[in-house]
C-alpha cells in the first residue's frame, strides 16, 4: 500500500482497513413487551397529533373568493 511521505490530516481513516477485528460483538437482548408497547403507543401518539394539526389546520388553508371576504363598514365611506 502507498503510504504518503507528508502528515495528512485524518489519515486514520484510509489506514483503518488494516484495524479490522475478528471479533464478533454480543448477540442483541430481545425488548420486552413493555418496550414494544411503549413503541407502538409513542408511534401512534405522533401519528395522532399529526392528523390532528391537519384536521385542525385544514380549515384555514381552504381557500375563500374574494365575495365571501369580509369588509368592515368603516372602509365603505371613504
């Protein structure tokens, strides 16, 4: 392998192929029910609140024609 005579910054990283490690790590821990529900509960709790602010949101973005804009009776005598 070519090695550059200069210091490079992060050169650690083109050398890192040659760290590799036979090492394999631990098998994961399966997550409880208590995890799994508290994931699926904290998953629906953002989907809710998401449809919620388009449900609530989708009024004020439908769009008016100017004849149903109200105007104050203050502008009219001028």
């Amino acid at each position: 392998m070519f090695r550059r005579r200069e210091p490079v910054p992060f050169a650690f990283l083109a050398e890192a192929d040659s760290f590799r490690s036979n090492v394999t790590p631990p098998p994961r821990q399966r997550a409880s029910v208590g995890q799994i529900a508290g994931r699926w509960l904290t998953g629906l709790t953002i989907v809710a609140g998401l449809v919620g602010a388009l449900v609530i949101g989708t009024p004020s973005l439908a769009h008016q024609s100017p004849a149903a804009t109200q105007h104050s009776e203050a502008s009219d005598g001028r």
